[in-house]
C-alpha cells in the first residue's frame, strides 16, 4: 500500500512525528546549502519557496530573484510570512556572489537564483558563510549544477506530469515531480521522492523508490 504524507510546507517535514519514511533532507538545514537542480516548470521554485516557510515564522527570509519572475504573491501561498518575506531582485552576475553574501549573514534563510558565469569562489564563500552564521541556502541555479563541494543535499527534478489542462486549456488540478535526492544530507546516497501538487498549498511526499546505495563525491 502507498503510504504519503500531507504537508503544508516542505520545510514542515522535519518536524512530523512518526513520519513513515525519513524525508528530512527535503528540510531546510541550517549552516548548509541544498541545490535545486532542473529545468524551468518543474515545480522547484515551489519547493525552494517551501523550504523557508519554518524560518519565516520567526525570522526574516530572503528571495532573490535572477530572472525577475518571482513573485511574492507565489511566496504567500506557500505558507511565507508576509511580514518577514524579502525580495531582492539581482539580474547582474557580477554582483550576485557580494549580494547574497551580504544577505546571509542578516537573515534566517535565503532562496537564490544563481546565474549563469556565478564563479565557484564566490560559490564555496557563501557555503562557508552560511556554515559560520548557521543560516539555510537554497540555490537554483538556472543553467547546470553546482560545482562539486558546494551543496550538502542536491534536490533534482527528474520528470514532471500535469493533470487537467487539455490542449492548453482547463483548470490545473495536480502537478507530479519526480525528484532525486543525493549528498550528505541522506549519507551520501541517492533517492527518489514523488512530489503531488494539488495547487491547494499541499503537498504529499512519497517515496517511489527504495534507498540506492550510490554515492557521491562531487556534493559536499
């Protein structure tokens, strides 16, 4: 039988009692960096935006945003405080690695588009800020992955399945991510999550394979 669990946020689950399956690593981690990995209109900027709603309700939380998509009524349904919500729009690469870096060490959690030409120093300085103040980093980055040593958990859209719309038409009723999580957030081994979106500000989370016993060296 499937089992799922209903969440109103997925930085929720780190704190569900007797949860029937150990999806911690799907949570914000304070003083680590996860990375979003995937193409556009897979849902990641969802689950990015729902890994700060804990913080948000009792500090502020950062959204900065590359493409200048972002919007903060999206943050409001995930759950986000509006009160402790920040969004900082930053399209310049050259300015990406000193403003985020500024930011992190004033707020509870950041949620960062990462563009492309962003070089690793700049990259593994803001790993090591966020290590030394304890804050939770989200990175997307919009093309590729990060470089190896960066992120301790790797969030990666594998597949993505709409249910509703019919030739562009018709109201959205659900949205299903398939996404792979790997680094030392789950030691080091790779697994497989079904994310279901009813549009409703719940998500259910079920395993859809079991722990694989790959490891990865390039996700720190």
């Amino acid at each position: 039988m499937t089992q799922s669990t209903t969440l109103t946020s997925i930085d929720g689950i780190l704190s569900l009692p007797d949860t029937p399956y150990d999806i911690g690593p799907l949570g914000l981690q304070r003083g680590r960096i996860s990375e979003l990995v995937g193409p556009a209109g897979m849902g990641l900027t969802r689950i990015g935006l729902g890994m700060l709603v804990e913080t948000s309700r009792r500090a502020p939380v950062v959204l900065v945003d590359v493409r200048g998509w972002a919007s903060p009524g999206a943050a409001w349904e995930a759950g986000i405080d509006p009160d402790r919500l920040v969004v900082v729009r930053c399209p310049e690469t050259a300015s990406w690695s000193s403003v985020t870096a500024a930011l992190v060490g004033g707020v509870g959690a950041l949620f960062a588009e990462v563009p492309a030409g962003v070089g690793s120093a700049g990259l593994r300085r803001l790993a090591a800020m966020a290590r030394a103040r304890g804050s939770g980093v989200v990175l997307r980055p919009l093309t590729g992955e990060l470089p190896g040593g960066v992120s301790h958990t790797r969030i990666k859209g594998m597949g993505v399945t709409w249910e509703g719309p019919h030739q562009g038409h018709g109201r959205l009723m659900r949205r299903r991510l398939i996404i792979e999580v790997s680094g030392r957030g789950v030691g080091g081994m790779t697994r497989r999550f079904e994310l279901e979106d009813d549009g409703e500000d719940r998500l259910s989370v079920v395993p859809v394979l079991a722990t694989g016993s790959t490891r990865r060296t390039d996700v720190g």
